[in-house]
C-alpha cells in the first residue's frame, strides 16, 4: 500500500474557505515550516489487526502517516481516529480521553472542583421515572437551587440551549423535555455575570490569549455566535494561574476556558476541546497559531519523528 507522510494532518468537516479556524492553523503551520494538509475524518478508514498497530487508511487507497494531528471535528468522526493515533504513538491536539472530559460538562465540573476550583452550584440527574414525573422532580430541584436557575444541554457549544428559567412553569417545561426525550437533567444557579464573562485560550502550560465577552442589552447568552461583543483583555497572574488549573484539571493540551468573576474571583464555567479563538486573535491580537504550532513541534520532537 502506497504510503503519504505529513507533519501535521487537521481533521475537520468544514472547508477552510469557509472556516477561519482550519484556515489560520494550516496557514500557521506551513509558515513555521511544517507540511500541513486538511481532512476530513469521514474519508479515513482504521486497519487493526493481531499484530503490530493500527493504521490510518485514505478511502482512496493509502496509508497516511502523520508526524502529528490537530483535531477541528470533535465527536464520533473522530473518536475512533484520536484513539488510533495514539496507539500509535502519534501526538493529538486534543487527545481523546481529556476531550470526552472537557465535553461532558457535569465531569468536568468535578475534576475543576478536585482541585479547588470556584465552580457554579449545579444539579445533574438521570432520573428516569423514579421520581414521579416533571412535579416530583421540579420540586426537588427547587429544593437544591433557588430561582432563577440557568439549563443548559450536558454537552454542547456555542451557547446552544442554555436558557434561563425564571419561574416553576418555566422549570417544569424545561424537566417535562428532557423526560419525554430520556435526556439527563443539567441545571445550575443564576449568576450574575453582569453582562459578560471570559474566554481564556490555553497551550500547554502558557495562556495565549484572553477576551471578555459581553452579552447584547436584555441577554444572558455571551457567546460571539449569539451577539456577544468582544473586548481585548489583559491576562493577570490570578487568571492565568486560574485559566491553566483548569485546564490541567481535564488535561487539555488546548483550551478555551470559560470564566465569570465576582468580588471574590474567578468562577470556572468550562473547559472547551474544541474552541473557537478567532476574535482571541482578530479582536485581542494574540498570537494563538505561533503559541500552538510551537507547542505541536516540540510534541513531534518528543517523539524522535523530526
């Protein structure tokens, strides 16, 4: 079978002339002097057998070695591929295992308590029909969290489903979908973020960019693709210090860590595996790409491949 060696292979279902992101890593690979070169997970195939390590097959027909793979395509495209690599020794931004960490939003939660960190207060339950119903389980919550509370989808991004419930109904519509739809129940407290909160970018040991994200006048959502506005932001020693924490709690090698302040500090919100860091760099003018091509070069080098 043919063979194609790469330094850097991005796995990503989005066409970079239409994706910032797939863009601006390739562009930055190749100007650090990497072969880098696009894919989409669903055009690779795994041959595994009972001897030696799988491989990574093109549906053209040839093996592809990469020196390294940066993921853009989180989810079942790529799970089985992430495992592969690293079976094979082959360094993956992220790799699989902190990736699945970062995404479920209840697990990483408690891994950023285990090492101290501020989190909301938050309920989760997959409660079945133990409970009697929407009612039973409304009341419960109302006994574990005062309203309003703020629902949100145990994985997900951009924003998408997180909504604010003010009052019973509006919280007992929220538990009568999720039983009708045997879905897990994620609810935490309302804080008061006063319109914006923080997305701190994170390589390795090293912050390499930070925004404050304000929200639209009579929104909660800050998210950019629900009309948040971007602000540069200085990075301090407490939001590094706080940024990187968390993302060691998940082991992420690449975070987008998700904050909210208060008089006391900073309140982690989540670890993304998978973020978008655009405005960190247009808006903030960090130098995320130079930041993460360094880092994946000296991961390559660790290996004894280049």
């Amino acid at each position: 079978m043919m063979q194609r060696e790469v330094d850097l292979v991005v796995l990503s279902k989005s066409d970079p002339s239409s994706d910032w992101h797939t863009r601006y890593i390739l562009d930055a690979a190749r100007s650090q002097g990497l072969s880098a070169e696009l894919y989409d997970p669903r055009d690779l195939s795994i041959v595994a057998g009972p001897s030696g390590k799988p491989t990574l097959v093109h549906l053209s027909g040839y093996e592809l070695l990469p020196r390294a793979i940066f993921n853009r395509a989180l989810g079942d495209p790529t799970e089985e591929l992430l495992v592969a690599a690293e079976v094979r020794g082959i360094p993956t931004i992220n790799r699989f295992v902190p990736s699945y960490l970062a995404t479920n939003k209840i697990m990483s939660l408690m891994l950023f308590m285990s090492q101290g960190l501020r989190v909301p207060m938050t309920l989760f339950s997959r409660p079945g029909e133990r409970v009697g119903g929407s009612r039973g389980l409304t009341i419960f919550t109302r006994h574990i969290l005062d309203l309003p509370v703020i629902t949100k989808p145990l994985k997900g991004s951009l924003g998408i489903s997180v909504e604010r419930q003010d009052d019973l109904d509006d919280l007992r519509r929220y538990i009568d979908h999720r039983l009708g739809a045997d879905l897990p129940l994620h609810v935490q407290e309302y804080l008061d973020h006063g319109g914006s909160d923080i997305r701190v970018t994170t390589v390795g040991d090293r912050c390499v960019g930070a925004v404050r994200r304000v929200a639209r006048p009579g929104s909660i959502a800050t998210n950019l693709g629900r009309g948040g506005r971007p602000v540069p932001l200085d990075i301090t020693p407490e939001l590094e210090e706080v940024a990187l924490t968390a993302a060691r709690a998940v082991d992420l090698d690449f975070a987008g860590i998700d904050l909210i302040e208060d008089n006391e500090g900073y309140i982690v919100l989540e670890a993304n595996a998978c973020p978008n860091f655009d405005n960190t760099v247009l808006v903030g003018e960090f130098p995320v790409g130079e930041g993460l091509i360094n880092f994946i070069k000296g991961a390559i080098r660790a290996t004894g491949r280049r």
